[in-house]
C-alpha cells in the first residue's frame, strides 16, 4: 500500500508531455514483447540442443553443403578481448583436473600424463550444479591451469559456478583444457553452447597433421603427416569463422578414402587464443587413445602455463645391454651370425647411424666372466670377435657367476666374486674404470643390502647403479633414483625387449604391437616425458633377428620425425650427475615395507623379517612425558622396546635425522628377533618425530600399518620446560637469555638465539604437525594423549591406550604404578612396596612461569589451539583438559584496567559497590573491574596506569549481572522477520545496549535462502551460543513483520528462530507482536475523498487507459497469431519428425569441404578456389522443383534433389536415391499422406484417383 501511495504522489506531478513520452515507450515495449513471442514460435521449429550443444540455424548446419559454412551474427559481432598473460607469481604450480568419475579411463590418462611430467595436480569430480572447490587462498591463486575430461560438463556448468570459474581464469591468466568424446546421443552437428563454435561429431578420421602456425607447440614438430585412419570413429572436428579460433590438428574425413580424392581438412584440435571471452582454451575432438593427443597435451599444459609446468628439449638416454655372455645354447651370436649377417658389424653401424642424431652414442655391454666360452663352439667363437672389439663400446659388470647379492650374507664372498670378474675384465681388455654396475635381476639395490654396496665401492669403485624396482616397478612412471651411501642409484627402464623376444615375427601380440610400441606407444612417451632414460636390454635381443637395433634406430628416427627433443649421451656416472641437478629432491631414499611388495620380498634375503618392525611408534613431542609413557608400556608383558642407542639413549630417532640413511638393516638391529608367538609387540620411542617434516613421510612408508601415540600439554608449559632443560644442561644461550626474552626475540637477534626460541615454540603448533601425521596415517591409527591426565591418572591412561592396541593380554595398571611424594610423579612398584622412578633428570621442579610470558605465549598459541580443537573434533577424539582451559580463558579475551562509568547507580545495584571519582569536571559513579573484550554491555574509559606511582590493590571482579543460583538473566530478543531477512536483534532490558545481533543472510552463500527458516534458525543459534556466554539465561520476545501499509504476517523464519532460541536452552518470557499498523499520517490534508480531479489529470488517467488498452490488444494480437499457426506448425513437425526417420536409416554421405578461416594455414592446406561461374548468357527464371534440383534452394533433407517433368513441375513419384525410401506429391510438391514406403512398387496413380 506504501508503494501505491507513492507512485499516487508521483503520477500528480508527471506533465502532459511526460506522459506521451511514458505512453510511446510503453507502446514500444509492447511491440518488442509481441516480435519476442512469434520468434519464440519459430524456434519451436529447429530441434533442441543437445548436452551443452545448440543446434545452428539452417545454412550453418549443413555438413553436405559444399559452399563456405558462415558464422552465427554473434560470431561477427562480438567485440574481440585479449587474453591476459598468464601471472605465474599469483598462482601456485598446481592442475586442477575435473574428471566425470575416479575410474574414467581418460581421467586416469590425463593423470598419467601429469605424473609422468612431475606435474602437482587435484583431482575433483566435475561439479554439475555442485560446490565448486577453493579457487584462491589469501588473494593467491591455487592453480595455474584447469582441466576437464569432459567439456560439457563446464559448458553446462550452473550460472554461479562458470561465472565464478570464467572470473578466475580471466583474472589469474588461467587456461582451460577439453575433451570431447562424442557418443550415440550426441548430435552430428552443432554449435558449443555459449561459443562461436561448431562441432561436427561421430566421424572418421585418417591422414592427421600438425599445423606448423599453431603458438602452442614446444615439443610437436609440424612437418609429417600421420597416414592412415586414426583410432575410432566418434571423432569431432571443429569449425568456427571467429578469429580466437586456430586449429592444431588436422586430419581429412575417412569417407574421401575411397572416392580418391583428397579431401578437405578438419580441426581435431583447436586453440581458442581468448580473443572471444578473455580465456585462452585447447579443445580435443576425442580422448588420448591417439598418440599425437598426447604430444599436443604436453605442449598445451607449457603454453597454457607459461612453460611453469613445462618439460625441457634435451633427452639423455643409455642403452644397456645385460648379460653379454649369458644365454641359453642356441640364443647367443655365433660366429656364423658374424660370417652371414655381419652381427657385429651391424652393430657398430648402428651404433655409428645413431651417433648422428645422438653425439658419441654408446652402447653399454654388461658381463658375467664365468659364463664366456660357455656355449656352442659357434657362440664361443662369437664370444672372442666380440672382445676384439671391446674399445668400441662401454663395459660395467654384473656378478662373476651371475647370482643374486641378496643371497649372500657375507661381505667378503661377496667380494671374491666380483674380484673373479674384474680379474676377467683386465685379462680381456675390457675398460673397469666406468664406475657403474647392475647386480643381476637388480637384487639388493633396492631393498637395500648394504654388503653389496659396501663391496662394489671395495671392489670396482662404483659410483652409479640402476634399478626398476625403486619404489616399485609398476607403473613405470613412478620410477625414481636415490642416493644411498655414496652411490647413485638412477631409475631403469624397459623397452619391450625381453630375453625371450629374439624373433620380430613372433612378437608377443604380432609384429604390428612392437611398431605401435615404437612409433608413439609406451617406448616413445617414456623418452617423451623422462629427461634421463636408461633402457634394458639382453644380448639376445641382438641375435637372430636384431630386434634391439631395429628398436632404437626406429624410435630415434620416429621422434627426430615428429618432436623438436635434443637427443644427447653421457657415461653413467656423469648422467646421475645431471640427474639429480635436474631432480634434486629426489637424493634421500624412502624406504619402503619389503613385505609389502612381492617382487621386493623376492629380492630380499630369506634371513630379513618384517615382523622386526615397530607396530607402535610414541613420536612426542618433547617434554611432555613420553620416556614416562615409554617405561608405563615396557612393563606390558607383550609389549617390547627397541634397545638403547649409544648416542641418543631410549630414543632411535631413525625416521627425522641422518640415522634414516643408514638403511633399514641398521634400523631393525634395535629390535630383537621375533619369537614364535604371534603377541610381539615392538615399539619405539622418539619425541623428535612430531615436529619433524620428513618423519610421518618416511614412517608411512616403512611402517604403514602402525599406530601412532603423541601426547600432548599446554604447549606454553610445553615450551618453558624445554627451556629449564636446556639451563639444566648448561646450555649457553639459555643461560644468558631469560625465558621471555627467548621466547619474543626478533628475525634480527643472534642465530644461536633465534635456534633456542624455534626449539622451544615450533613443537607446541600441535595442529600444524599433527595434521602432517594425518596426511599419511588414517586419523583410528593416531591416538591423542592427554599430558595433564597422564601425569595425574597414568593408569587411566594405560587402559585407554590397551585398548587402542587392540591387546588382548590387559594388565591392570592401578596394581603395579604408585605415586611417589619425592618424585613428584608416578612410578612403577616393586616387590616389598619399593617403586622404580625414572633418573634423577625427570621430574624436575622449576620456578613458576612469569606472568608477562605467559601472556605472550597464550595470545601466541590461541589460534593454533583453536584450529587443534577443530582437528581432534574431525578425528573424533576428545579436547585434553588443558586446551578447555585455554579455550575457555580465551573467550575472555584480553583484560584491561578500566573504570566503569555509571550514570545511575541505582541502575546497576546487582554489581559490587561503586565509587565516586571525577573525571575532568564532572563527578561520575566508578567501578574498578577488569573489562573483556567479550563484553560490551557498557561504555567505559580505558585508564593508563601512571607512571612513576605504584599500582594500587584492586579488587578484580567479572563484570556481567551477579545473580544468586537458580535465578535468570534476561534480555531482550528482536525478531524483524521479513520475507527478504530474519534479524536476530538481542539487546538488554532497557533495549539501549545491543548485545549480540545476527541476520540470517550471514549464514547463508544464496541471496534465496536469506529469509529461509533454515538461516533463521542458524543465526537464533549463534544469538543463544553468545547470550550464554554472557550470563544472559533467558529472553523476552519482541517479533515484527514489516506493518504500516505493507504484510503485516511475520516471515517464514520468525517461528524458526524462536523455536531455535527455546531449543538452546535459553528461557523464554512475554512474546509480544509489535508489527507496526498501518497509519494515515502521510496522506494530503482533506483525504482523498471528494476531491476532484483537473483537466491535465483527467488527460493523464486518460493516457493510461489507452496505454493499458494497447497493451492488451497487442498480447491478444500475439496469441491470435500464434492459434492461427498451431495446425501449419503440427504439420511441418510432423514431416520434420518423418524425414529425421529417414536421415538416420540413410547412409551417411562424404564430409562436404570446408573452410578454416581460424587463422592462415600453411601454404599446403589451402582448399582448391572455387571455379568461376560464367555469367555471360543469362538463363531463364528456374521453378520451385528446378531450383530445389540444382540446388540452390535447400530442401529438409541436405542430400535429396527432387524429380521434376520437363514443366518444371514435382513428378508424382519421388524417390531418395541413398535409400529404398519414396513417396508420392502432387504437382505442387505437397507430400500425399500416408503414401511414403521402402518399396519399389509403389504406385502414385492410385493415391491419385483416391484424391479425387
């Protein structure tokens, strides 16, 4: 009513000629509504779109028609945008890839990829209308490029979420990648859904090319052309006359295969350059099946990201060929080989041939001397040819025998055989000074056996090994080096090649797997995506048919052909010298469970167990009692203890320091062998591990399935107790600096300084550390301790933690520990009453904190603690009591030395006695109290104490309402629920002084669910969370809905907000409506009644009416219209639906020939000019059907020309000739009904005479 009113008062002061121009523009308004609604109707003509694809208009659509398929008007018209530079500073290394499930095959296919580059990634399903993950962090970007499995999923993303994607990209510089995997429902031609694109699906495709002006290729070299069909026929081709589109690949359409002709050029890949929306996007017209996808995705992810993820040109590899003289009879070269087939001599061709495309190319001959002259008479024979030419080519040994080193547990007989084997080498001039070695079936390298490594530096100085088997052998991508007591450790790969594959006919899956292994396939992406690849191969491989040089001489020239990679050779001990410059975070080894794998327990010693291992790891941290905790379990009789070290006592501290490369051998020797008995229960103790960076990584890998123990105090005593420790231990720094001044050193003070103060506070951020631990260890395996209640009630503890270990044997702990006075704490009881204490440097007493200090630390650890109790809650685990205290104490807040100020004492007479002081000239009633920063309710003054003068003794007091027990604090609740918003407004009871006020729009995300009961009912919730902790009790209600002349019902959350507010417990008093009433205060004097109106007002009313009539007229126009054109649109439909029948029976024609105005193509693709037409005899006007025959009217079925008679009228009989299908028409070329069939028999005559 409020709002009438006043367009009332505003409709009085418009003119005459205001109203004339309101009236014209509200009649063209009506016009636009009326043209709007008919081209709505129109549209019902055209099918629908399709799964984030619309269907163009007729004339861009035709995939037959030969002409030039022009762009939509929106194509043309759009103002073109540059895409912002990708800003590598904002965004943080990362892909975020969006899959359609975790188990889609072309998601694990770009994973793959990823984690073969050494590419961060994220994976998260594609949302639909979904929450879109965390995009910034602190104004920082978190990836740096996007990438979806399936297109259409970010097409059809909900307005919310592509406009928030669409932001971020355009902001950070962000680029997108698509796949488009067409299917049996996706439409034949289309346009992309919000782009100036369009896709042309469900084809096959054959002679794929690059085009050599695309800016996005790196590795791809654009100068062959991939013959043959590509894999598949649902590949889609893109086609746009938007200049933002430049196509990457090209490829001719399979159906020209057999007209002979060569065909047009499609776009299978297509860059968008971000000229259209300010996004710069690569889209693939089909999965990663085909090999050139792959090779464009590596070049995609480098230019989308700025080369930041991106792979450098040089490769290095290193072929190696094992086991020159081991072989069965009848496998190895033979002399005659040498004779025929010049075996050796090919093999130094090859080696030369190679050379030129990889400078000083050498193959790498390993040797097992026992084994020459082993064979036929014919092989050993082979076997001296070959040693005449050892310069040739570099040597390394395997062993003298052959054997496995994890078989020999003695250093020294390891020795002996490689002593026989380099003796071997010197009497036949083989080189021994290469420093590298590979121990037969890679045994000992990894997992570790240390007598080996010990030996090869003993024996033949090895400074560089090989290996499949770090971390593990499959998936090959993982494969990693490692440095371990001074020898490198590099990964191995494999080629294909086996000992068993000598004949290239009987290739395992046929000769046409080894080629596609070859030329593009698993051998090729490994030197694509490894800048160091040392390839395996046997000396049969070079037998027989010479399958290894057939490999690698196809391989080097297959990616000299198709990438722009620099192909270079090192010796193996200057190649790990580049491999760990280029990864060299890789140096430390992770050491792994042997038991875990069953290739590495095959190639670990028999004598080795896993049952050794630790089940139960106590990581601290320190100083808070666990070497208490570690003597409590060692009296469990099935629970057992590593031994003492010799430097760090109880403590192993294996998993965070340099004892960690002393590999797991050394590691298990500080435990005992286990006994039959299936109770062992080893554990270890090491308070370091809980800070430690590199501890819950290294642990999880050895120990996977161990429980974690830490426990944990108030971390400021936590920090203060380390300092007295390093006083008592005679520490300098600490005794020359006090606990404070340790603890708030700035970045400039000493070093030695600045080390003490990160020992003491860097272990008390528990939810930074312990939230690392959860990263690798599942949140039932780690138990949380609490400090307090260990040090107070150990045996409560105890019987908590049995539990957690699953032990069946429980022992009663409140029978065997008492507390000892002298000590201070709990100890273990003997026979006769005696206790067993820990040493004399436990338990120790030190002075209390001072007070400034534990300030400091309390407001330095608060929101560390907050953060640790939302941890523990995500674990299920219950807050330690300290950290209630502290949570507690800092709802508080801060305290400030204040007076209060009363204007009426008699207001405040449930407080303490108040004082008079003045302030300035005015005597004001005071109270000293202690303020917070929780409290709010009255003004005060805040007083600085005075210099020079000493405090005075003050009563501190809290300040809130001081009420007997039993009796309620009230307030008093404002609930103004509109149907827009619901305020939660709780002030006190003279309604002066707000003490907590929540809208439901603060939380919620969408504007919709501001004024739901749901986001009522979360804001009563805070407003009772807050009263609570203000001593407040119970609640007066006020409600209101927006009254005056507007509803006066009070919105859907008035009803959830107060059932919100009773069902936290607050008491609820008097519920009173105070909606205001409607009022006529704002109306003119005389009211409206008998009031007359003048000439200019009745022109007006005049005006409207005739405006209103307009308005009604042209709908009901629009709707007569539309009747009008129901039956002619039920026909058209009809015969549309019918000829679509038709179109999916037919066979499908040859692609017509289109053009890519993306950008200028290379000279080579360019389409033929279309011949000129000769306009110099002009030919007399067509008919209807003859226009329709020539062509140049289309008709519904793009392929189909009519029959006409020599009158250029329709025939009675028309037939489609790509199918059986015909149908008869009349002159005019109606379609006769009922008449359309396959058979050839049909006779029109009939209908005819029917229809007449």
């Amino acid at each position: 009513m409020l709002m009438c009113g006043r367009v009332r008062r505003l409709f009085r002061q418009l003119t005459l000629q205001t109203s004339l121009l309101l009236l014209f523009l509200f009649c063209m308004v009506s016009v636009i509504i009326s043209a709007y609604f008919l081209y709505g109707v129109k549209r019902e003509l055209e099918p629908a779109g399709v799964g984030g694809v619309v269907v163009p208009e007729e004339g861009t659509a035709d995939w037959e028609d030969p002409r030039a398929t022009p762009s939509p008007p929106s194509a043309r018209v759009l103002p073109a945008r540059t895409a912002k530079p990708a800003d590598m500073s904002r965004t943080d290394p990362v892909v975020l890839v969006f899959v359609e499930s975790l188990y889609s095959q072309l998601g694990q296919d770009i994973v793959a990829i990823l984690e073969s580059g050494r590419f961060r990634y994220q994976t998260e399903i594609a949302p639909g209308k979904g929450d879109m993950p965390t995009l910034t962090d602190k104004n920082r970007g978190r990836f740096t490029l996007v990438i979806y499995e399936n297109i259409l999923k970010y097409v059809n993303l909900d307005a919310w979420n592509r406009e928030l994607l669409d932001k971020y990209c355009v902001e950070y510089g962000v680029g997108i990648i698509g796949f488009f995997k067409a299917n049996e429902n996706s439409l034949q031609s289309a346009q992309l859904k919000g782009f100036p694109l369009f896709l042309h699906s469900n084809l096959g495709l054959r002679d794929c090319s690059v085009n050599p002006k695309s800016p996005l290729l790196l590795i791809t070299k654009a100068r062959e052309v991939e013959h043959g069909p590509l894999p598949g026929d649902d590949w889609t081709v893109f086609q746009s006359n938007h200049t933002t589109y430049e196509p990457v690949l090209l490829a001719r359409g399979r159906s020209t295969e057999t007209s002979g002709a060569p065909g047009p050029l499609h776009a299978a890949v297509v860059q968008d350059l971000g000229l259209h929306d300010g996004i710069q996007r690569v889209l693939f017209g089909n999965n990663l099946n085909f090999w050139l996808h792959k090779l464009v995705l590596v070049d995609a992810v480098s230019f989308l990201t700025g080369k930041r993820l991106s792979l450098a040109l040089e490769r290095y590899i290193l072929v190696d060929i094992d086991d020159i003289f081991v072989g069965k009879e009848g496998t190895r070269m033979k002399v005659s080989d040498v004779k025929i087939q010049n075996l050796i001599k090919a093999l130094l061709e090859t080696q030369n041939e190679l050379r030129t495309h990889v400078p000083n190319f050498t193959f790498n001959l390993g040797f097992s001397g026992k084994f020459f002259h082993a064979g036929t008479d014919e092989e050993d024979l082979g076997d001296d040819l070959l040693l005449s030419y050892s310069k040739e080519f570099w040597w390394f040994p395997h062993m003298w025998s052959h054997m496995q080193p994890h078989l020999f547990h003695n250093q020294s007989v390891l020795a002996e055989q490689m002593l026989l084997n380099r003796k071997f080498a010197e009497e036949h001039g083989i080189p021994t000074n290469m420093g590298y070695a590979v121990a037969p079936h890679h045994s000992g390298v990894y997992p570790i056996h240390l007598q080996l490594y010990e030996a090869w530096k003993k024996v033949w100085g090895i400074k560089v090994t090989s290996t499949e088997e770090y971390p593990h052998l499959k998936p090959a991508r993982f494969r990693r080096g490692f440095i371990h007591s001074g020898i490198s450790v590099l990964p191995r790969q494999t080629c294909g090649l086996f000992t068993h594959t000598i004949f290239y006919n009987e290739y395992p899956g046929g000769s046409k797997e080894l080629d596609k292994l070859i030329n593009g396939g698993e051998l090729f992406l490994t030197v694509l995506l490894n800048p160091i690849s040392i390839f395996m191969t046997h000396l049969s491989n070079y037998g027989n048919d010479r399958l290894g040089l057939y490999t690698f001489k196809n391989l080097v020239k297959f990616i000299q052909m198709w990438t722009n990679l620099k192909l270079q050779t090192l010796p193996p001990v200057q190649l790990a010298q580049r491999y760990f410059q280029i990864f060299p975070e890789e140096r430390d080894p992770i050491w792994q469970d042997p038991c875990e794998d069953k290739r590495h327990k095959d190639i670990w010693s028999k004598e080795k167990t896993c049952d050794r291992f630790p089940k139960l790891l106590i990581i601290g941290p320190q100083k808070t009692g666990t070497t208490a905790l570690y003597l409590f379990l060692g009296m469990h009789p099935d629970l057992t203890s590593n031994y003492p070290s010799k430097e760090t006592f109880e403590e192993i501290q294996f998993f965070n320091g340099r004892n960690y490369h002393k590999g797991i051998d050394w590691y298990m020797e500080y435990f005992p062998l286990p006994s039959n008995t299936s109770s062992d229960f080893y554990f270890e103790k090491s308070a370091n591990y809980f800070d430690s960076e590199v501890a819950a990584r290294r642990a999880a890998a050895l120990l996977p399935k161990a429980k974690i123990i830490t426990i944990l105090i108030n971390p400021a005593d936590r920090a203060y107790s380390w300092y007295q420790h390093q006083r008592a231990h005679d520490d300098p720094v600490a005794q020359k600096y006090t606990f404070h001044d340790v603890i708030t050193a700035g970045r400039d003070a000493p070093i030695k300084l600045r080390v003490l103060q990160s020992r003491c506070l860097v272990p008390g951020l528990y939810a930074t550390h312990l939230q690392r631990w959860l990263t690798h260890y599942h949140p039932s395996q780690i138990l949380v301790l609490d400090g307090q209640m260990l040090r107070t009630e150990p045996a409560s503890v105890m019987d908590k933690i049995q539990k957690f270990l699953g032990l069946t044997n429980t022992l009663n702990y409140h029978k065997i520990l008492a507390f000892d006075p002298k000590k201070g704490f709990w100890c273990q009881l003997l026979d006769g009453g005696k206790t067993k204490c820990l040493g004399k440097s436990k338990g120790r007493r030190y002075p209390d904190m001072d007070v400034d200090s534990r300030t400091f630390l309390r407001e330095y650890y608060h929101e560390h603690n907050i953060e640790l109790s939302k941890l523990l809650y995500k674990m299920g685990q219950p807050l330690p009591s300290w950290l209630r205290e502290e949570l507690l104490h800092s709802r508080s807040g801060k305290a400030y030395n204040a007076y209060l100020v009363c204007r009426d004492v008699t207001s405040h007479k449930d407080f303490a006695p108040v004082h008079r002081k003045t302030f300035g000239s005015t005597e004001h009633f005071v109270l000293p109290v202690t303020f917070t920063d929780s409290f709010t309710w009255f003004w005060f003054k805040s007083m600085a104490p005075r210099k020079g003068k000493e405090k005075k003794e003050e009563q501190v007091i809290s300040l809130g309402p001081q009420v007997a027990e039993g009796e309620n604090v009230f307030g008093v609740c404002h609930i103004f629920a509109s149907f827009n918003d619901t305020f939660v407004h709780v002030t006190d009871l003279s309604g002066k002084e707000t003490i907590c006020r929540v809208t439901g729009g603060m939380k919620v995300k969408a504007d919709r669910d501001e004024s739901s009961p749901y986001a009522a009912m979360l804001a009563a919730q805070d407003v009772a969370q807050r009263c609570k902790e203000l001593g407040i009790t119970a609640l007066h209600i006020k409600l209101r809905a927006t009254g005056g002349n507007r509803t006066k019902t009070p919105g859907p959350g008035a009803q959830s907000a107060l059932r919100a507010l009773a069902r936290s417990g607050m008491k609820i008093g008097r519920i009173e409506d105070v909606t205001p009433i409607p009022s006529d205060s704002t109306r003119r004097k005389g009211g409206r009644r008998g009031r007359r109106l003048s000439s200019n007002q009745v022109l007006k009313v005049a005006g409207v009416t005739l405006l209103a009539g307009i308005l009604i007229a042209g709908q009901a126009f629009t709707a007569y219209m539309a009747y009008n054109q129901k039956e002619q649109l039920n026909v058209l439909e009809r015969r549309s639906d019918r000829l679509h029948e038709i179109s999916r029976k037919s066979v499908m024609r040859a692609p017509m020939q289109m053009h890519l105005p993306m950008a200028s193509l290379a000279l080579k693709y360019e389409d033929e000019p279309e011949e000129k037409k000769d306009s110099s005899n002009p030919k007399p006007e067509l008919t209807q059907c003859q226009k329709e025959a020539t062509g140049e009217i289309k008709t519904l079925l793009p392929s189909f020309r009519p029959k006409c008679d020599e009158n250029g009228d329709y025939q009675a009989q028309q037939c489609w000739e790509e199918t059986e299908w015909c149908w008869c028409v009349d002159k005019n070329g109606a379609e006769i009904p009922n008449s359309l069939t396959n058979s050839s028999s049909l006779q029109c005559s009939d209908f005819n005479s029917g229809m007449s």
